[in-house]
C-alpha cells in the first residue's frame, strides 16, 4: 500500500523535472538571443559613433536679424 502511495508523489517530481528542463532550456535560449541582439546593438552603437567622429555635422549658419525701424 505504501508503494501505490509513494507513486503518487513520484510521478509529479517526474514532470516537474521535465518542466524545469524546459524552462532551463527556454531560459538558457532567451539568454543567447539577448547576448546576440546586444552585441549587434553594440557594434551598431560604434559605427555610429565612428561615423560621426568623421563626419562632425555642418556648422549651423545664423539668419540675420530684421529690423523694425523702416526709416533705415
């Protein structure tokens, strides 16, 4: 009797190992995507800023101001 009732609770022990395999693995897969995604976010960041480092943006050009004084 007493082996009927230990089956009972090994059975779950069974499937939330398999479970928590899973998780492991689903885990262990969003980590490498991660680590993927950051290093190409990464090596974009630093073209960029290599990019920039070249090529520094125009020097802006000011309008000149008007007048109100129409005697002039």
């Amino acid at each position: 009797m007493s082996r009927k009732a230990m089956d009972q609770f090994a059975s779950p022990r069974q499937g939330s190992a398999a479970v928590q395999r899973e998780l492991a693995q689903e885990r262990k897969a969003a980590e490498a995507n991660t680590a993927k995604l950051r290093g190409l976010r990464l090596a974009k960041e630093e073209a960029d800023r290599a990019y920039a480092l070249a090529n520094p943006p125009a020097a802006k050009t000011r309008k000149a101001r008007k007048t109100s004084n129409p005697a002039v």
